[in-house]
C-alpha cells in the first residue's frame, strides 16, 4: 500500500517561500518520477512540477517557473518543493505523486498513485 505524506505548507504573506515535503512509503521511490499539483477552491487540480527519477531533469508549469524549483532525495524517499516569490493566485492544496514524464501526461495532472491528504499553502496579499 503506497503512502504519500505532503507537509511543509501554511499561511504566507506574498513575496514569501515555503518549502513543501512529501515522503513516500510502500513503493520502490527511486524507481518513480515524482510531481507536484495543486487544487484551489473550486478549479480543477493542475500540474505544478515534475522531476525524473534521477533527479536529473525537471518540467515546471509556465506560472511557476522561474519562482518554484522541485528536488528529490532518494535515499530519504522525499521529493521537495521550493516556493519562492509567492503570490496569492498560488493558494492552493498542494499533492504529490509518481507521473509519467511526459509533458502530455503531466499536463493532465494524472497521477499513478491515489492522492494523499496534501497540504494547504495560503498566501495572502
């Protein structure tokens, strides 16, 4: 049974950062690219971040780029996400996930794992 724990998120004033976790118990983690996506009130989750399984190569949505930047650890079973430049158009539940590294696949925010519970990031303006 794969286990998905985000943490990290709170309430931040724009122009602020946060630093979201996610660990994954129950599978094989280095086997896996790892994403992140987002849910605001009322709007459809979306692709936030991607990160292949080595780590080596990323893929960032156009609203975030240049501000986030995602990162994994292996050895610890943990992909990370730093948020930088926060605006308020970013609140949003925060999840994470194992992806197919495609941008076709990302784009359509499709995970291979049930959600976890996520993690509520709030910036206010």
């Amino acid at each position: 049974q794969v286990q998905l724990v985000e943490s990290g998120g709170g309430l931040v004033q724009a122009g602020g950062s946060l630093r979201l976790s996610c660990v994954v118990s129950g599978r094989t983690f280095s086997n896996y690219a790892m994403g992140w996506f987002r849910q605001a009130p009322g709007k459809e989750r979306e692709f936030v971040a991607a990160v292949r399984r080595s780590g080596g190569d990323t893929y960032y949505a156009d609203s975030v780029k240049g501000r986030f930047t995602i990162s994994r650890d292996n050895a610890k079973n943990t992909v990370y996400l730093q948020m930088n430049s926060l605006k308020p158009e970013d609140t949003a539940v925060y999840y994470c996930n194992a992806v197919v590294f495609t941008i076709a696949t990302l784009n359509r925010s499709a995970g291979l794992w049930s959600w976890g519970q996520g993690t509520q990031v709030t910036v206010s303006s």
